[in-house]
C-alpha cells in the first residue's frame, strides 16, 4: 500500500479546516456539528476524524489560523520599516491591512466568534492570551524607552478588537475612515527645528587624518568670532587636539577613550564629562574608534552644560539645543543661551 505524503496530509487538513471556517461563519461554533462540516468538506467522517476526533479540535485550529492572520499582517506591517512610521502610521497600515484579508477571509466574524468562545474554552483562551502578548511586544518596540512602554502597547493594541468589532458589525463602509482617524490620533512627531542628527551633517576630516568633525550648530558675533559651537568628533586614532584660545570646552565621550589634559590622563567611559581650556594641551587616546560630543563656549560669556537622558523623556528647561545620539540624546543648555533661529 503506497505511503501517504505529508504534503497530502496537509493538503487534507486544510481543506478541512477551510469547510470548517465557512461552516462557522455561516452558522456558529454550536449550530455547526461534524454532520455540516463532511457535507461541507464532501469528505467521509472517517477522513475528517482522523484529523480532528471533535468538534471543539476544529473550534481551536480555525481560532488559530485568524489569530495567525492578524499577527502575520501586524509583522509585514512592522517590517516595511518601523524606523520612519509612528504608532498612528502603523496601526493605520493594521487596520487598513485587516480590512483587506477580511474581505478574503472574513477575518472579523470569526473574530468575535473566537472572544466569545474563549470565554468558555480554557485551551482557545490560552492561544488568545499568548497572540495578544506577542502582538503587544511587537508594538512596545514602536514606543521602546518610555517606563510604561509594556502597558501603553497594550492600550495601543486595544484599538485591534474595536476596529475588527465594529467591522463584524457593520461591515467594510462603517469602518473605512478608521484608518485615517488613528493617524490624526496619533499623528507623526515633527522633528524639532533645534533637535540635530549628526549623521545629516556632512563630516569634516581633520588635518591629522585621526578624525573628523560634524559642526551641528554655531553662534558667532559681529566680528566673526565664535561665541558657541555644538559638534560631534568621530575618533578614529590617538591623536592630539586643536587649540582654541579663549574658548572653553565640555567634552562628553560617547564611547570609552582616554584624554590626557596638559599631561595629566584620565579615562573616561560612555557619558562621562570632561572640561578643559581651549588653551590646554589635549590629546585621545584610543583602544577603538568612537565619537564624542563637544561644546566650546566662549569665554566670559557662555557656559555649558550637557544633560544625557533618554528620547521619550523630557527635555530639560532652557536647553538651546538638543543632539540625537541614538538610545540617548543630550540637551545642550547655555547659562547665557539664546533659542536658535
């Protein structure tokens, strides 16, 4: 007797499994018995039992097929690139996408129906349970930083259920504007006019060839002198620094690295701070290549200081500037600042 392919297996419990769907689309989990579902599928209850011994067996796979469906469709959704969308723009794209596969599949009929059921099906509560915390930790990394990231995805999430209840209920035109609606909820961040990306600014090599400086933001006076300037450094090998007479420096490293100031050393790691004169000796010392923020205040006028914290808590009072630097940002403030125009 020849062997059966596993491929015929699953081709087998796939045409099941759909006669099954549209069987509780039609009727209900409880309207349909096993009699509806072999004329439906035109198979023998021999041939459909051996793949689901009852009922409740195919109650549970159809529930995990649309479950699959949706968190399928929120991973493409996440994918085409979280980095430019924000959370109104990708939930947008969700229901937009639900929409789609709902008119293919009627995603959101067998939705109510699996709530409903997971009421009273211990095994079908668990598989929700276990969708929705995978879905709320794909949406946690749209708003990663902030403490109450965990909970504010699931509040996030909770938009799901609604869009695809009202959907169930009054169907395709009822919901069509919901995707623009989440998008005025949530609208885009604009970027500040004071908020800088070094690597939108073009780098300019040092002399030495050990490095190169992004200049973010300067102030000069009526003479052309420097009154302020903001720059990330990228570090490439030791070497010894510029001077800058009457100036003063704040240098933040943002990587570790070793500055010897008029011959004294000292080691800094990611966020520690150094000052010294624009006069002073400096050189870097370096075991790998690293960038490191600096502020030259002149002085007499002006003087720094630089704030580290993360992008989605607040910004500090009075800071002229703030620098993107990836898991951080740093507000620069100046005791005599001016906005920047």
């Amino acid at each position: 007797m020849p062997r059966v392919s596993q491929q015929y297996k699953d081709d087998q419990r796939g045409e099941i499994l759909a006669a099954a769907r549209r069987c509780f689309l039609r009727d209900g989990f409880h309207r349909t018995s096993m009699q509806d579902v072999f004329a439906e599928a035109g198979k023998s209850a021999g041939a459909v039992y051996r793949y689901f011994p009852k009922k409740e067996d195919m109650i549970v796979a159809v529930a995990a097929q649309n479950l699959d469906d949706v968190a399928g469709v929120l991973r493409a959704v996440l994918a085409r690139g979280t980095g430019e969308h924000g959370v109104g723009e990708v939930m947008a794209e969700l229901l937009e996408a639900v929409l789609d596969l709902h008119r293919d599949r009627q995603l959101a009929g067998m939705a109510v129906q699996v709530w409903a059921e997971a009421q009273r099906n211990p095994q079908l509560a668990d598989r929700l349970t276990a969708a929705t915390v995978e879905m709320s930790a794909e949406i946690a990394a749209l708003v990663r930083g902030r403490e109450d990231a965990d909970a504010l995805a699931q509040v996030i999430l909770s938009l799901l259920p609604g869009f695809l209840f009202n959907l169930a209920l009054s169907g395709p035109d009822a919901v069509a504007g919901f995707p623009d609606a989440v998008r005025a909820l949530f609208p885009a961040a604009s970027r500040p006019s004071d908020l800088f990306v070094p690597s939108d600014v073009t780098p300019v090599p040092w002399r030495n060839g050990a490095g190169t400086t992004r200049e973010l933001a300067a102030e000069t006076g009526p003479d052309g002198e420097t009154c302020w300037r903001i720059s990330v450094a990228d570090l490439l090998e030791d070497a010894p620094f510029s001077a800058f007479p009457g100036m003063d420096r704040l240098f933040t490293a943002l990587g570790p690295l070793r500055l010897t100031v008029n011959g004294e050393p000292t080691d800094l790691a990611r966020g520690d701070q150094l000052r010294f004169a624009g006069e002073d000796e400096v050189t870097v010392s370096l075991d790998q290549p690293t960038q490191a923020l600096n502020v030259m205040t002149q002085r007499g006028r002006y003087r720094a200081e630089v704030v580290l914290r993360t992008p989605d808590s607040r910004r500090t009072a009075d800071s002229t500037a703030t620098v993107d630097l990836g898991e951080q940002v740093a507000d620069i403030v100046l005791q005599d600042g001016k906005p920047l125009a």
